[in-house]
C-alpha cells in the first residue's frame, strides 16, 4: 500500500521521504545486504537439528527443513502439508547467511526453530559463534513477496520512525525467481534475551506487571502514529518491481489469491468493512468450487452461491459495522483513525533480558496491516483472560470457602485469579494512559459489530461460513440494542438457524471427541514414558519402547 501518514509525533526530517509511500529503501540495503557476497565461499554442510519441546535439540535430515513436521492432520493432510512445505537451496541460503556475519566462514549449525503455521524458520550459528535468524514463508502464507516487501517496510517504520525494538534485518529477497537461494526470504538478527513465554510462568506478579506496562508503552508508540489509509505498508520502489504504482489517494487492500488482483480503496473506515467483503466475493466468483459440509448435509454440496449469499449480507450490514466517532471530522481520538498494531502479541513473540526483565525485541510482524483501531484493539493474547471477568476495577479475591477446598481446587482458583488480575491491570493502564485505545475496550458494543468483520477474510478458503453466520446472526438478534432507529437490513428464516443449529450441534460432538482424543492421547504418553522408565537399562528401554501397545504405526520401526 502507498499511503500517506499523519501523526501527533514529530516526524522532524523523514517528512521530506513519507509521501506516497512514505519511504524508500536505504541505499545500503540491498536483496542481499552484503558486500562480501564477490569473495571466495567455500561450501560446507552445516550439522541440522531442530528444537524439541523439552528443550534439547535433535538431529534432522536436510529434507526436514523443508518439510512441516510439528502437526498432523486428521484429513486432507497431503494438501495440508504441500501448504506448508518450502523448496530452497540450504547452501545458498547458508552462504547470504556467512556473508552477513562479520568474521564468519562456514555456518557449523542450523537449527530449525518450533514451526509455526506460515514460516520456516532456522538459527544458523557460524564458526565463531555468530547467530542470525532466517525466516521463509510458506505458501500458506501469502504471496511471498508481497508478504516479504511488506514486512521489511513495516519494520524499517515500526523501528526508525516509531522507535519500537525490532531485530534488525540484515538481507533479504522477495523474488525467489532472481534469488540463488530460490525462495523469499529474511536474514536477521538474533533476538537478544531471552522468549518471555519462556520466563513468564516464573515470574512474580509485580515482574508481570512491570512488562505488561512496557507493552502499554509500545501500543502507545504504534498508535501515535494515525495513517490516511488503510492497508499494507511497502517502499515504493518495492512496489513498483512488484508490478504495482503508489497511490496517494487509494491504497491496496489484500490480495484475492494471495496477489493475483488488487483493489484499491479510500480511506475511512465505513469503505474498510466493506472493502473485505468485495474482495471475498472476488475470490468466491474466482475460485470457488462445490464441495462437501458434513456437518451441514450428508448429501448436499455447500456451493459458492452459498457463501456469496451469505456475503449479501455482510455486505447489507457493513455500513453500520464501524463505529461512528462523535468527535469533530478528522480528530485523531476516534475508533476509526486508522493505526498500525501488532498483529498478534503473544509470549513469544517478545523477547526480554532476563536480568533487567526489559523488552529486547518484539518479534514477528509478519502480515501486520494499517487497519481502523476498533478492529485492531484488543487485551493482547499474552495477558487475556480466558473465562468470565469480575466487573469493576476491585482486584479479585479468593472465594470465603477457599481453605476448604481441595489442593488441586486450590490452585485452579489462583491461577484463575491471576489470570484476571493482569487482564485487569492492562485494562487500567489501557484506561489511564491511552483514551483512544479504551474507547475500543471499554465499548462492549464493539466485539459484536467487528466479528463479522474479523471472520469475513478468508471465509470461503478457511471454510468459515459457519461462524461468519454465526455473527451475523447474533447482530441480528440484538440489532435494536446496538443499532437503534435503524431497520435491520438482513433477516433469518426459520430453515435457516435450523440448518444452523444442526450444523453447531455436530460441530460440538466431533469436538467433543477430539478433546477426548487429545486426553486419551496425553494419558497414553505419560503412561508410556512411566512404563519406559521401568526398564533397568538401554537394552530393555528399546524393548519396552516397543512393546507399548499404543502408539503410531511405523514408530517401533523407526527406532
């Protein structure tokens, strides 16, 4: 996106390079980022391994790097894989990796780190002892180079111009075509400190309350900042490679096929909500084909009409889905000014010294957005409660019968309790120091209105139109309350949440079976490893290993 920006800080002389988009590249930054690339390289294997959940790392083959290897699915599982797998030259990739390395010959290591959904990502150690972090996106992910041109942009603003700790980006390529590596990638810094998701559950309350006022302090950083328009953020000469010309006036909003089409919209919020849904019905129009719902119909097909339909409705109620600000035309302090967040601000996605309990970095930006606060603004998943929350801003307390109750009931309560108490205090750090942002929290009508909001990207592709329903059903029903005066636009028949009561009904029985699979499971492992521990030494391990009945087919081969 091109885009102009507007901010209540000063931007002192990077006025003169934000314009439409709203800077360029440094001169010293290139796909590569290297001046030593010309220099004799000579290649050698590093040792692979990847990291275990039990902290130890574990030897791999070349062809686990490429491969998603931490998840397994119950259906369409090849599809599901192939999503996720990433075809690249180690050595090339090793080699743009030394090349960063002040010092460094050959990479001795690379370490897969623990998958997530849209990325592989390794720890590549030299041979004097220098550590940089490389990222590749899987196809899941988007469009790889968009994906890639954009996080890079991000970054340079979030660190230069906002002034929020980001690990610094040492090469890059968005164009695995022209790239010896051939894939999209980012080289990088290792984040110093230590992942806070590792630290966090030893932490007394006043350390977690100490870095819960740090994060404040970034989301204020962020969102001091207020943009023209709404969309990804790009250099423009970026762009411009990428086939696209900077606007001043509209902005690119996400790509239908993850790049193939643009849409280009203004710059208020009203024309955001509807934005999402014209570019679903693209993709729907596009490249939707019948295919089967069991939990709606053993014998009709769910067809794109279906989910065109239902974005018929979305789109009837998306202009009441942003909240209107009662602040003067243009005033920064609405839900509508259109801010940059952190797309998902969770444990490990900050990094923090261990001694000093100080952010070090904030990781992970992959795919944030220039997007209205009353869609972005939430209590981050790192401090969010999970379950009903007290009213008021009294600090919970135990329950009176609370010595009676058993150890382990004990324990539930308390962390429970704990778990309110940091909700409770973001919220009053929310509300003290950023009025904007607590505009959104405090709102409860906002959750309702923005779901369908949040579910309609992706809808046909994420087989979400259940829950897409499901919101617009529950705006339905409360449509009077939140929207007043106004005649409700869409309506329900009677067959219609029958069908959907049916297909919810099925949905909780299968996941009702799911949770106890994945209980049974986890009673199987633990009562394999007592079972494993029994053995007097390696000899009788293996055999033990073997003889525990329930396990994967082909595991006792592989030992």
């Amino acid at each position: 996106m091109a885009m102009q920006i507007s901010s209540r800080i000063s931007w002192a002389n990077w006025k003169t390079n934000i314009h439409a988009f709203s800077y360029y590249r440094p001169q010293h930054m290139s796909f590569f980022a290297s001046s030593r690339l010309g220099q004799h390289y000579v290649p050698r294997s590093p040792e692979l391994y990847t990291e275990t959940q039990n902290g130890k790392d574990e030897k791999i083959t070349e062809q686990d790097l490429h491969r998603y290897t931490r998840h397994r699915w119950l259906f369409n599982e090849e599809k599901e894989l192939s999503n996720r797998y990433v075809d690249f030259d180690l050595q090339q990739l090793v080699r743009v990796a030394v090349d960063v390395c002040e010092g460094a010959q050959p990479c001795t290591k690379v370490t897969k780190c623990a998958e997530g959904l849209h990325n592989k990502a390794f720890i590549l150690t030299m041979d004097n002892g220098c550590e940089v972090f490389a990222k590749l996106p899987n196809p899941n992910a988007g469009a790889a180079r968009f994906t890639i041109a954009s996080e890079i942009a991000t970054r340079k603003l979030i660190s230069d111009v906002l002034n929020v700790l980001v690990p610094r980006v040492l090469a890059w390529s968005f164009d695995a075509a022209s790239s010896p590596v051939g894939a999209e990638y980012i080289i990088e810094e290792k984040a110093p400190g230590v992942r806070l998701g590792s630290v966090w559950s030893q932490w007394p309350r006043s350390s977690k309350l100490q870095l819960i006022t740090q994060v404040v302090d970034v989301q204020n950083a962020l969102t001091d900042a207020t943009f023209d328009m709404h969309g990804c953020i790009y250099f423009k000469d970026d762009l411009r490679s990428l086939g696209e010309e900077p606007k001043e006036t509209n902005i690119h909003s996400r790509i239908v096929e993850r790049g193939k089409e643009w849409h280009e919209f203004g710059s208020w919020s009203l024309e955001y909500t509807r934005a999402l849904g014209h570019n679903e019905i693209a993709y729907i129009k596009t490249h939707a084909f019948p295919r089967m719902n069991y939990y709606r119909s053993l014998k009709s097909k769910e067809y794109p009409e279906d989910g065109l339909a239902l974005l018929d409705k979305y789109m009837k109620v998306a202009p009441y889905l942003a909240p209107q600000s009662t602040n003067e035309a243009g005033s920064e302090e609405t839900p509508s000014s259109n801010v940059l967040i952190h797309p998902d601000l969770h444990l490990d996605n900050i990094f923090v010294d261990p001694e000093t309990l100080q952010i070090t970095r904030i990781v992970d930006w992959q795919s944030a957005c220039v997007a209205p606060l009353f869609y972005h603004a939430n209590v981050p998943r790192m401090c969010a409660h999970r379950g009903p929350l007290q009213e008021g801003w009294g600090v919970p307390e135990r329950p009176e019968e609370f010595d009676s109750l058993s150890v382990e009931e004990q324990h539930k309560i308390d962390d429970d309790l704990e778990s309110q108490i940091l909700h409770k205090y973001y919220e009053a750090q929310v509300y003290r120091r950023s009025p904007r942002y607590w505009s959104v929290l405090k709102n409860m009508r906002i959750p309702i209105l923005r779901k369908p909001v949040w579910l309609v990207t992706g809808v046909w592709e994420n087989r979400d139109l259940f829950f897409l329903r499901e919101s617009l059903m529950s705006l339905f029903a409360r449509w009077e309350e939140l929207i007043p005066g106004v005649p409700c636009p869409i309506n329900f028949t009677n067959e219609d949440v029958e069908l959907h009561s049916k297909e919810e009904e099925n949905m909780d029985g299968v996941g009702k079976m799911l949770t106890l699979f994945r209980d049974e499971s986890k009673n199987s492992r633990y009562f394999k490893d007592i079972f494993i521990g029994l053995a007097k030494d390696d000899e009788e391990r293996e055999l033990f290993t073997k003889l525990w009945p329930y396990q994967e087919p082909g595991d006792t081969e592989r030992l």
